[in-house]
C-alpha cells in the first residue's frame, strides 16, 4: 500500500493536466447552484436541479475516465514506450483529450451506478437513524438551532455548545462517533466502485445490447466486484481508507489557515484540488495493481 501512495503522488504531479477538469467543474458547478438557489418557481428549480445532477454524473463520467488513460500512460511509461521525454509530455498532455470520450461512453453506466449508490446510502443512514434512536441516548436538543449553529461563526458555534448539558454533549458525542463508523464502513465497502465499474465495462464484449447491459448489469456487477475486492485486501482497503481520512483531517485543519486571507484562501483551493485528484488517482491505482 505504501508504494501506491508514493506512486500515485508521482503520477499524479507528473500528469497534472488530470486535475484541470475539477477546477473547471467546481467553478461550473458553483454557478449553477447559485442560479438552483435563485429559483422560486418550482419548475424552474427542478429543471436546474436535474440539470445539476447531470452536470455531475457528466463530469465523473470523463474524469473517472481520464484517471483509467492516466493509468495506462503510466504504464506505457514505465516500459519506456515513448522515445524520449518530450514524446512523453505530448502524451501526458493529451490526456485532456479523453474526457469527453469519457463521457460519451460511461454516461449511462456512472448514472445509475450514482443513483444506485445515493439511494443504498440514503437507506443505511435512514437504518442507522432509527437503530440510533431505539439503542442510543437521546441528545434532547433542537436540531434547527444546531444546524443554524453548525452554519454560523466558530464563535456563535462555541456559544451553542456551551449552552448544552454535559448529558447532551455525551449523547451528541456518541451519535457523531456512530455516524462516523457507518459512513467510515460505507465508505470502505464502496471505495473501489468506479474502479471496478470501469473495468468491467472495458472487460465486457456484448455488443448485442450494450445501453441494456450499461443500465441494468453493470452497476450491481460492480458492487459486486467491489465487496470482493474489498475483503480480499482488506487491510490494504482499510489502510488507503485510513491514509485518506489522515488527508482529509490535515485539510480541514489547513483550510483554518487558509483562510486568513485571499491568497492564502485561492493557494488553498489549488492545494484542494490537487489533494481530491491525487485520491481518486490512489484509488484507481491501489485497484488496478491489486484486481
């Protein structure tokens, strides 16, 4: 595990152009929640809605798709297939390329494959929630006042907290450590989704009904897939899983700092950015090396 965390980052810095699309689609993406927030016909809403929706599954489609060429140019690379390091660059560069190519063909399958993920997702956390509620302490407290809190200043934040019981603070405590392992479990359970949903596509040689098979086969094929590979390298599975929770906990402590100012704050963004691509990267890769 510890080699693909050095090479991903390897492949990853030297194949930046991986990261463009994300920058591109966050800033996309931002606009087009903001005019979704503008809306106060209901039409109007849920046709951006869907819109947004689609936005995304659009934009996984060709990343995730990218990240797989990134792969196999490594690869390439490694068995010095390329004449010098110019002819490399030109190739790494062209990576770019592949992302609507990536859309056209994975569109459907990363449709429903997300669909199917929210909608198993929404169902465990709606189990979680009434096991919390029969077997947990109940925490008593007003959950639009903690929402309102949550979403406010670190001060007003603080200022909440303060107002509860030492009974509430226990029973809140144990309710974010619950969640946490059920997101941790899911998490780990469907880490290699995509993954194995791309490379089942790229194995298949139906050509009889493809857009049939895309809809209705390849999605529970790669749950399915997944789980297996999961638990046939189960502590390599949990060690990524872990090392990306590490990130994710030194971001939000920078994300503090960077904060403080503007240049701080865009140097932040980049600096996100390239953490976000560098994961999905360590992810297909822990993958692709271990199926």
């Amino acid at each position: 595990m510890s080699l693909c965390i050095k090479k991903a980052f390897n492949i990853t810095r030297d194949n930046i152009v991986v990261a463009q699309p994300i920058v591109i689609f966050m800033i996309v993406i931002s606009l087009t929640t903001g005019a979704l927030y503008q809306q106060t016909n209901k039409i109007a809403y849920m046709v951006f809605f869907v819109a947004n929706i689609l936005l995304c599954t659009a934009f996984f489609s060709g990343w995730f798709n990218m990240i797989q060429k990134t792969l196999e140019h490594n690869k390439k690379a490694e068995k010095n297939f390329y004449r010098d390091d110019r002819e490399k660059a030109e190739a790494s560069f062209a990576l770019g390329k592949e992302f609507f190519p990536g859309v056209g063909e994975y569109f459907l399958p990363v449709t429903f494959t997300l669909v199917a993920y929210v909608v198993v997702y929404m169902l465990l956390l709606v189990a979680a929630y009434k096991f919390g509620m029969k077997y947990l302490p109940h925490p008593h407290i007003n959950w639009g006042e903690f929402m309102a809190a949550a979403n406010s200043t670190p001060a007003q934040m603080q200022k909440y907290v303060a107002s509860l019981s030492f009974y509430q603070l226990k029973a809140m405590n144990i309710w974010m450590f619950f969640f946490g392992a059920v997101f941790c479990v899911f998490s780990l359970l469907t880490m290699f989704l995509f993954p194995a949903l791309y490379n089942n596509l790229s194995k298949h040689d139906d050509k009889k009904n493809p857009y049939l098979k895309s809809l209705v086969l390849a999605p529970f094929s790669a749950f399915n897939t997944n789980i297996v590979f999961v638990f046939r390298h189960f502590l390599g599975s949990v060690g990524v899983l872990i090392f990306l929770l590490f990130l994710n906990i030194i971001m939000s402590v920078l994300s503090l700092v960077f904060s403080l100012n503007i240049v701080l704050t865009v140097f932040g963004l980049l600096l996100s950015f390239y953490v976000m691509t560098y994961a999905l990267v360590l992810i297909f890769l822990y993958y692709d090396e271990n199926k």
